[in-house]
C-alpha cells in the first residue's frame, strides 16, 4: 500500500479508536470505561444484525459484496426486528377494533403500546396528535394539509432545503413565499423576519414550514431559532426531519415558544425502518376538521352511523381515531416503534460522536483533493451526508486528445471544466466497488439550480429538451452517506473508491453507453471484452464475460470468502489493473442528439 493510503488509514484507525476515549469523557471518572465499550458493544450488535452485511451480487466487473452507503435515501432491515414481528407478532396478528378476541386484543394492545412508544420518542404530549401516514413524509405533509383549513394561507418555505413540490395541493388555495439563503448557505432569517412581519399578510394565517436538515449537504438548521421566529408573528412552526431523523433527538415541546406545531417523518430512514408508514406529529390546534367529517372517513372513525341521514352520523372526537380510517398499517406502527427503540437504545451521544468523526475525516479526505468537489456550505457543522462532483483530472493531457472524427466531450464552447454526470460516478461505485450510492437531484430541483449555478435561461433550455424527451440532460451529483453503524474498514473503502473514480473514472467512459432519454448508462460488454481481455489480465480483475474466467470463478464461489477488509483491498487493486489496461487516448463518438445544444450538456459523455 503506498504510504499515503498508510498514512490516511492510520488516520482513520486514530480517529474512530478515540470515540471510546471522547465517549468515555462524558461520563464520571468511575463510569467512563465500561460505558464506552457499551456503547461501542451496541454499536457492533447493531453491525449483527443488518439484513444483507454478506449480501453479494454480479456486476460487469465480478462478484461484489454489497457495502450500504444509501442511508439517506432508506436504512436497512434488522434481524433483531423481523425476528420479533415473525415470533411475537404475526403468530397472534388480527384486525384492530375488537377486543372480544384473543388476537384482536391482542394485536389492538400492542399497536396502542407502538404508537404511545413513538410519541414519547418525539417529545409529543397530550396537546399533540401522532398520525401514521402513507409510506413517508410526503404523505405526512399531505396529511397536515388535509386537516388544515387552507383559505388565506400563507405557505412559507425555504428554497434551499424543501421540496416545495410536497405542498403543490396546497398551493392553489395559499400564498407560497420562497425565503432564501444567506452567506452560508442556511435560511435567510433576516428574510424570513421580513416576510412575516409583512403587512401584505396581516390577520392572514401564516404557516412556516422547513426542513431540519439538508438531504443534499446534511447542513441542519437552528429549528429552535426558526420556530421562535415563526412563533413571534404568530405563525406555525413546521419540520420536515426525514434526512435528520434517524440520528438527531426529536423533542416537540408543543405550545413553548421555541417548540415545534408539526413534525413530518420517514422511519424508512432509520436502521431497521424499511417497510414503516410515515409520520406526523402536530399541535391539535392545527386540526380544523373538528366539526366536519375526518379527512378519510372509515372503519374505526365512525361512532354510530344509522344509514337514513348523513348528519345523524357521529365521528369520534380523538383525531388519532377519526383519522385513522380503516385497517391501519397494523405491523408497519408496530415495525415503527421497534426502529425507535434501536435509535434509543444506542444512545444519540454514540451516534453524535461516531458521525462527527466520519464527517471531518471525509470532508478533510474530499476537500484535499483537487477533482472532487462537496456541493454546499463545508464548513459548518453537517450531519456525514455528501454531495459531489468529480471532475477529470485536469492533468491528464493524453486523454483529453482526441483522434480525428472523435466528439470531445471534455470539453465545450465556454471551455468549462465538465464534471462526471453524477449517475456515471454511482453506476461506477455500484460496478467496481459494490457500493450503493445515489446519482441525481435528490427531489431537491431548487436547492440543485443554486449549488450547480444553473441560471435561468439554460434552465428553461434543459426543460425543453426534456420536454423533446431528452431527461438525460438533467443536471444532478452524486450522493452517499456515512451513517454511525458503519465500520471503520467500510468508510475507508468508500473513501478510497471515491478517490479512485476521481483519478480514473473518465477513463472508463468508453465502457458504457449513455442513453439521453433516460440518464442511464449500460455497460458494453464488447469494450470491455476489446480493452481489458486484450491485456490479459489476470484472474485478478474478475471480468465475468471471458468464458474460461467464467468458469473459473465458478469453482471459487465455493471457497471461504476473505475478510471483508481484504475483499476491499482486492476490488481497489482490481479497478488499478483496469484502468490501467484502458486506453490514455479518448476514441469514443459521441453522437449528440439532433436539437440538443452541447453547451447544455453539463458533463461528460
């Protein structure tokens, strides 16, 4: 290994070794030991019991382990759940509304119990509503709008952090005011101090609604400054905590001046939440439909209903039961409460320090390098969520010829250093390196014109390409995270096969075909047959489509697989050789789809 990749490793072992020591300082002289081997236990039985830590699949490369780096997008199953639902739950599971049988009593007992657990986790009282809704936030927020009375509303919002498009069915009854950012990245209080105190919206219910934490940057923002600024004109203080949920302490402090009306939700975020409903916590004060029918009228809302006349119809006066219409996501509440518990059981210090070490190492590893660049504010305090561009390296001289005939995609009119499209960087993790990440937008189209600085004009020339059906042209980054549970041999390989791609990825180009309708890119089996078979390699570099190394990776299928380590060192080994084998002399022609302007082709192809 070179002495570098030495000295960076041996970083990493320094920084993560100290979590023990940072966790053990928090707590008395007599306590300190024990309780941070505890915390790192749990952290390891944590590491036990995700669903797929062996997992491997095919790619065009070889067989890969599969190395989670998606949390932000969903968390992993846990056995220690899925045991618990088949043994405890599914054994005894029956409709809610009865109680005059074994299981219906049962199962009704136990979804209470869930929902009461989850509500306590999140800091709601007596004055709040917990509503289990749809599979995520977004159903969560269209819930709230459901309940609350629209006419005059004024929706404000954050361009920067919200997905304005989850409020598009309040928008045509209320006035939407986007507030911006400020030097650093983060709502424009001052802006927002504005707005709100704006007498264009006086005696006019204003609503804010924000979201805690980037799921771009991982950049948070002071939700208790937020809501006390919202609270101090008299609006409702509303949080989006999807991306930051699964790590950060949610505490409603419903009616204090800095607590929040409502609070959205994604439990499929959280380690063992795949296959959870969303979630909205509110003040009751933002439920309108007190004196009207619920929202979705059915089984379990109704307190009698005679069939002769709709107003002899009597609903339930609780909103957690009259919003609650027919069967309710019985395991899924259960399956909610249990992801809360693991979140609780590790404990937010564990998680905080484990995190704020991968941050700074990762943003220390990405900042040094000079084709890598972190979209968003890197110097404030982020949760280890990242968002970049790689773009070639610019000293790779030989590449960036071109053979007579060939397109250069390196380069453009405006002579603008292109990155690689974001979707090519992931298909490469996933390919090489088995490593699961996300290319695109994020649902994050606003936030991504402003950190891509995609100005107005060239927006509406993309739109209409892609109305000409061209969606390849979108614009968007790469995405992975580094969420607490993952090992220190993990984030290491991760980081290592981002700098790989940042060297090399160009290089790899001419392997794959960009499809401009979609954005995907689709392996060529002949190129790589033609460039890497062509020298020869070993069986080393694992190309699956030669037919005696077929064959031959059939017969070590049966051995005992390598320390996961190893296998990493293996894969980063393996891409050196391949890249290597691959020509230093761009042959590829690209043809660029008649209509399509190569100034808004804003990477490589």
């Amino acid at each position: 290994m070179p002495s570098l990749q030495l000295q960076e490793a041996a970083a990493v072992d320094e920084a993560v070794s100290s979590m023990m020591s940072l966790l053990g300082n928090a707590m008395s002289s007599e306590k300190k030991g024990s309780a941070a081997a505890a915390a790192e236990q749990r952290v390891e039985w944590l590491r036990s019991q995700l669903i797929g830590k062996d997992a491997e699949f095919d790619t065009p490369f070889g067989r890969r382990l599969l190395t989670y780096a998606d949390h932000t997008a969903s968390g992993r199953s846990l056995r220690y759940i899925e045991d618990y639902l088949l043994n405890e739950v599914l054994p005894f599971y029956g409709n809610t509304h009865t109680e005059d049988s074994h299981v219906g009593s049962k199962t009704t007992r136990l979804v209470h119990k869930a929902a009461r657990y989850v509500k306590r986790c999140m800091g709601g009282g007596a004055g709040d509503a917990l509503l289990f809704c749809g599979a995520g936030t977004t159903a969560a927020i269209r819930r709230l709008q459901e309940g609350f009375s629209r006419a005059a509303l004024v929706l404000i919002v954050a361009i920067n952090f919200n997905d304005i498009q989850n409020y598009k069915k309040i928008k045509s009854l209320a006035e939407v005011v986007e507030v911006g950012v400020d030097g650093d990245g983060l709502v424009d209080v001052a802006a927002l101090r504005r707005a709100l105190a704006s007498p264009r919206y006086a005696d006019r219910p204003m609503l804010g609604s924000f979201s805690a934490c980037s799921n771009v940057t991982g950049i948070a923002v002071d939700t208790r400054e937020l809501a006390r600024v919202l609270h101090q004109h008299g609006a409702f203080a509303c949080f989006d905590f999807a991306a930051s949920g699964p790590y950060v302490k949610i505490d409603m402090k419903s009616g204090e001046v800095d607590g929040y009306d409502a609070v959205f939700l994604s439990p499929h975020k959280f380690i063992g939440g795949p296959g959870t409903p969303g979630i909205l916590l509110m003040n009751k004060s933002l439920y309108r439909l007190n004196s009207q029918p619920p929202s979705m009228c059915g089984g379990g809302t109704v307190a009698y209903v005679n069939g002769f006349n709709e107003e002899d119809t009597l609903y339930y006066d609780d909103i957690e039961e009259r919003e609650d219409a027919g069967t309710p996501p019985i395991v899924q509440k259960i399956r909610a409460s249990l992801a809360f518990w693991v979140k609780e059981y590790i404990g937010y210090e564990t998680m905080e320090l484990h995190e704020r070490v991968y941050s700074e190492m990762a943003m220390k590893r990405l900042l040094d390098n000079p084709n890598i660049k972190v979209l968003g504010n890197t110097t404030v305090d982020r949760l280890p969520i990242f968002s970049f561009l790689i773009y070639p390296p610019v000293e790779d001289s030989l590449f960036l010829r071109v053979e007579p005939g060939c397109y250069n995609s390196l380069e453009n009119k405006t002579n603008k250093r292109l990155p690689l499209h974001g979707r090519f960087v992931t298909k490469l993790l996933n390919d090489l390196f088995g490593i699961q990440a996300r290319g695109g937008c994020a649902c994050a189209g606003p936030y991504g014109h402003i950190l891509l600085d995609v100005n107005n004009e060239l927006s509406l020339r993309i739109r209409s390409a892609i109305l000409e059906g061209y969606s390849g042209l979108k614009p968007g980054w790469t995405r992975l995270s580094f969420a607490y549970y993952l090992s220190k041999e993990e984030f290491k390989f991760i980081l290592s096969a981002i700098e790989f791609i940042a060297a090399y990825g160009h290089r790899f180009l001419p392997l794959y075909k960009f499809d401009w309708i979609t954005g995907n890119w689709t392996f060529r089996e002949q190129a790589i047959k033609y460039h890497v078979l062509r020298e020869e390699l070993s069986l080393a570099t694992s190309v699956q489509y030669a037919e005696n190394i077929k064959s031959r990776i059939a017969k070590n299928l049966d051995k005992k697989p390598e320390p996961n380590h190893m296998r990493f060192e293996t894969y980063l080994e393996n891409a050196r050789k391949i890249a290597r084998s691959l020509p230093n002399i761009n042959q590829q022609i690209v043809s660029i789809p008649k209509g399509v302007d190569p100034d808004m082709v804003l990477f490589h192809i």
